[in-house]
DNA sequence: GCCGTTTTCGGCCCGACTGTTTTCAGTCG
C-alpha cells in the first residue's frame, strides 16, 4: 500500500474529471468523479484508513466504480486509468481549461483541427489568425480568447476576504449614491459566506423593472470598474481596476430572497436545496421557489428554507458539509457573534514592534467593551522586532502592576509569545516562563523543516508546561509564505492532551488557522482562542475576521475563549 | 458513476450570455 493525502487524492481524482472533459465521457460519470473529489478534500475523513479497510463506499458520494479507483491509486501508487487518459494527451493540453471562455468541446477542436498542443501554440495561433478560420469561430472569439489569455497569464487569481470586503462595500456605496433605482442591494458569493479567499465579487441588486433600469451605464462609471466583460438585462459583469471580477445580477423585489439564496451558494448547497425542492415537489430557481408555474410568495430566505421543511442556515456554513442534514433536524449550531468576544490575548505593545504603549491599548480595549488583554510581545530572539530581554520583562511586569491599580476592573494579563526554536525548545527558561500568566508559542524561523521535524518541533513547544497557547499554528502569509509542512491531526492531539489552546489569528496577514482546520479542531473538542495580533489598537477591528473563520467552523459561543467571564479567564490562566 | 420514504433502472439543478448562427452549442456559475 502506498501513502497518499485527502488532498493528493482529491486532486488526482479532480485531474481525472479534466481529461474525462476533454475526451467527451458521460457527462453524468464526469460529475461524479468531480462530486467525490471534492468529498475527498473537504472534510477530515482518513481516506487512506478508509481504502486499507475496504470500507470507501459508506462515503456517500462514492461507489463502487470510484471506490475501486481510489482503492488501486492506494495499491499501485497511481492512478491508472488517468495516466492511460494523459497518452492520449499532449503534456500540458489541460491547462487550456484554466483559460476562462475555453471549455473541453473548444480545446478538442482546438488540438483536432489546428493541432495545437499547448497554451503556447495557442498563443501564436491566436495571433496568426488561424482560429478565425475554424467553423463556427470567428474573429470575435479570437479576440477574445486572445484576451483571456493574456489575463490568464499575469491574472488575479484571487484576493482576500479583507480585500474583497471593502472593494464590495465601496461599490455598493457608489452604485447606491448614482442610482436612484436601487431597492436592495447586497453582496452575495462567497464573500457573503466570509471565505478566506475570494475569487470573485458578487453583488445583487432589486431594482422596480428589470426591462427597464440604467444600471449597465451605472456601473460602466464606478471608480473602481475598469471595463465591462459581458452585458445582459439581469447580468453584467465588470473587471475592476486591480483585474478583478465583478458579477452584478439584477432582479426584481419579489424575487430578491431566492436570488440572494441562490448567488450565495455554495453551488454544491444549492444544488442539495434544488433536489429537495425537487422531492417535495417544487422548482426551485433563482427567481423563487415554484409549485408548477405559481411562485410561493417568500419574503426572506428563511421562508423558503421553512418551505423546504429546513431552518434557516447561516451563509459562512452553506458549503454542503453537513448543513443541510443538520437543519432537517434542527441541530444546526448557534454560531458564534463578535458581541461575544470579550478580550484579545495576543497582542504587542511599543515594548517590542507595536506602535503603543500598554496604556493605550488597554483604553481602546476598553472602548471596545472588552474585560480583558493579554500583552504578549516577542521574546528576545526576535532581534528584528526588539525581543524582550529578561531585564525589560521585568521591566514591563512592573507597568502593568502599575496599570493594574489604575484599571482595577480591567484584567491586564502578562503575556509572551515565545519564538519555538528550531529544536522545540523555548527562547525563556521556565524560571522566567512561569512568571507570565499567558505564554504563547509561534514558530519565527526554520520554516523549511521537514513534516516530521515541524511537527516533533511544536509538540515539544505544547509539552512544555507553561505554554497555553500555540500561535498562528501553521506559519502562513497569505501570498508571501505557504503553511509549514505540519501533521495537523498529530498538533490537535498533543494540544488536547496538555489542554493547550490553539490560536486563530485574525490578522489578514495570515488567517491561521484557516476554517477547515479549526473545525477539525472543534471536532476533536480542543478550544480555540481568536486573537488579532494587534500591533496598534486599530487592528483590534481584524477581530471580526477571526469571527467569520470561527462561524465557517461552526463554532459556538461556548467554544471561543475569548466570550469567557473575567472569572473564567483566571482560572485558566491561572490569575490570582 | 451514483442513488433510492414510490425506483436496483432511470433519472441526475437550472438558467444567462455570447458568438455564430437563423435555432443552438458552449461555457459559466
């Protein structure tokens, strides 16, 4: 038997999916090998556990023609009937399906006709002129698959949901001050349901008469819109100044909750919705939910889950893992709000590379409404953002004694975050370590160990008695720095056996831990701890980030530090 | 290839837009 990962799976089974495209198969076969490998890389199924003990088919979604596949992928080490699919391929023919505006049926001609192999061969037949010439293309479509070509090759391929957010927000605003037809006006799409990474924006607007609105020269003049992709009645989508698209969808008041149901998504939750819809009898579209021809009058999308006989289910969890089962039977968590929060534990002050002293952060805490922070600069390893030595924790004990009179109703925690070095060991021995009421372990340098050394690394770090906290556990910069190579399973274990806390770290910087990765951390009943890593109290507001990573967990009040009780953060910090 | 509170066979979500057609195939979400 050989090894392979959920995610090594997924993709080869999503690879299969591509050539299977290409060469013309089933359609219907192709949808499930596309439907299976995204069950495969979804959740914390042990795909490989699963395949050594014959038991794939109790994974709803796989049979036995797919079982068989994955099975003899473990068995062979690879994956046959794909690899006799790539023969009959040129190497690097797929990637012509990454260019949008080219599907399989385009590519086939393409490789039939003109012969080409290749986006490079592409290219130059683009600029020849030779794609006119095929039957049914024209120069229209030439143009604009040279087009897409180019953008693919220097293209945006997403940005973040910070990003994302406020690019949204900004549109909405305009659109709203130079349009007076605009009755509603929302943004939908995965920024709706708080994905970290955002591939495109998504905004839906209700408007009196669909025939008859200006919406098209409305967007056409948005700051931020730098030219028109494509232009309908109810559809038009734009690129944005920075090579983003923008899908504007508009439709008309009484349809609006089952449009913003179904521009939502996830498409795999609304195809669920559809089949059941289906099974009552009923036709659901993005115009309304229909019995024959009569569309039921819904006000709100909770009505027309309420007619599907569902509760009504929060966007961050409309992914198809389990939602829908649990709204059938009313076991749909109670997500967690950023009113809940009532402290941040991770935190740096002008002691090491914040930008205020502690008293200042303590004021704009307070004006958050929080009860409690923890100060937790670098440790002195840190050169390059001015490590404290044990002389200057000391020195910082003292002030926040001193702050601690002056704020006696607000807990000030003496906090660290510890770099973990290369060996596991802690940059503070434990005499100076079991002064600190919260000790935060991260990782600062030596990303590149090997999965095994990295992981040996932090679970020596979360054995270490005074560590309550592992922070931005797996290392990301979103766009700068790949997450360490970890056994995460391995991490959640050690943390839930020494009941260490593992952080989400809001900050956009990093988004660590990332959503799926925290609810396999719930599902094993370890807690987490949302904290900013501020370094100026303005970024205490990167909180609501790690709120909408924890809600896409399914995490409840109870499952977050940071909703306790002053009192309750003693006692786990253990505070006197 | 998968699935079943009518089914082990016969279905499989649904619609918008484009380009090149003259009624539609391809692509996308």
């Amino acid at each position: 038997m050989h090894s392979f990962s959920n995610k090594e799976i997924s993709e080869i089974l999503s690879e299969y999916t591509d050539l299977m495209k290409i060469m013309g198969e089933n359609k219907y076969r192709i949808r499930a090998y596309d439907n299976a490998s995204r069950i495969v890389s979804d959740r914390s199924i042990d795909i490989e556990k699963l395949a050594k003990e014959d038991r794939l088919e109790e994974i709803k979604g796989i049979g036995q023609g797919i079982a068989k596949t994955i099975k003899d992928i473990f068995i062979d080490g690879y994956c046959q009937p794909l690899d006799e699919l790539k023969k009959e391929l040129p190497p690097g023919f797929e990637d012509l399906l990454n260019i949008p505006g080219l599907g399989p049926k385009t590519a086939q001609k393409f490789l039939d006709e003109l012969d080409i192999k290749n986006i490079e061969e592409l290219k130059k037949a683009l600029k020849n002129q030779e794609i006119r010439k095929l039957k049914g293309m024209g120069t229209k479509t030439e143009k604009n698959l040279l087009e897409a070509l180019l953008d693919y090759e220097d293209y945006v391929s997403y940005i973040n949901l910070n990003k994302a957010l406020s690019t949204s927000e900004s549109l909405i605003k305009e659109i709203k001050e130079k349009s007076d037809q605009i009755l509603e006006i929302e943004t939908a799409g995965s920024i709706r349901r708080k994905k970290i990474k955002i591939g495109d924006i998504d905004i839906l607007m209700a408007v009196k008469d669909k025939k008859e609105h200006s919406l098209l020269k409305v967007i056409r003049s948005l700051d931020l819109i730098e030219d028109i992709l494509l232009k309908g009645d109810t559809k038009i989508s734009a690129r944005t100044t920075e090579g983003l698209q923008v899908d504007f969808r508009i439709v008309n008041s009484q349809e609006y909750p089952a449009a913003l149901l179904y521009f939502t998504g996830s498409k795999y939750h609304n195809v669920k919705l559809r089949q059941i819809a289906n099974k009552l009898g009923y036709k659901l579209n993005e115009y309304g939910l229909f019995d024959e021809d009569k569309r039921l009058n819904t006000a709100s999308e909770t009505e027309i889950y309420k007619l599907l006989d569902l509760k009504y289910i929060e966007p961050e969890i409309r992914e198809d893992q389990g939602e829908i089962e649990a709204a059938r039977q009313d076991k749909l968590p109670d997500l967690i709000n950023l009113k809940d929060i009532k402290g941040d534990f991770h935190l740096h002050s002008n002691y090491s590379d914040g930008a205020l002293t502690i008293e200042e952060m303590i004021k704009a805490a307070l004006e958050r409404g929080y009860h409690s922070l923890a100060i937790t600069d670098h440790s002195q390893s840190l050169k390059i953002a001015n490590g404290l030595s044990e002389d200057r924790v000391k020195k910082q004990w003292l002030e926040i004694e001193e702050l601690r009179e002056k704020y006696p109703d607000f807990l000030i925690l003496k906090g660290i975050e510890v770099n973990i070095k290369k060996d596991g060991s802690l940059d503070y021995g434990n005499n100076l370590l079991k002064g600190f009421d919260v000790v935060i372990g991260s990782v600062h340098d030596n990303f590149n160990l090997s999965r095994q050394a990295m992981t040996n690394r932090i679970i020596k770090a979360i054995e270490n008695e005074y560590i309550d906290i592992i922070g931005h556990p797996t290392g990301r910069m979103l766009g700068q720095r790949k997450p360490y190579n970890l056994d995460f399973s391995k991490i959640i274990e050690a943390a839930k056996k020494n009941n260490v806390l593992l952080e989400i770290n809001a900050s956009p910087a990093r988004f660590d831990l990332n959503d799926k990765m925290a609810r396999d951390t719930l599902d094993s009943n370890v807690k987490l701890i949302i904290n900013t890593d501020a370094h100026h109290s303005e970024q205490y507001a990167y909180m609501r980030y790690g709120i909408y990573i924890a809600r896409r967990a399914w995490a409840e009040k109870e499952d977050i530090v940071n909703t306790s009780s002053q009192k309750e953060i003693k006692k786990l910090f253990g505070v006197k």
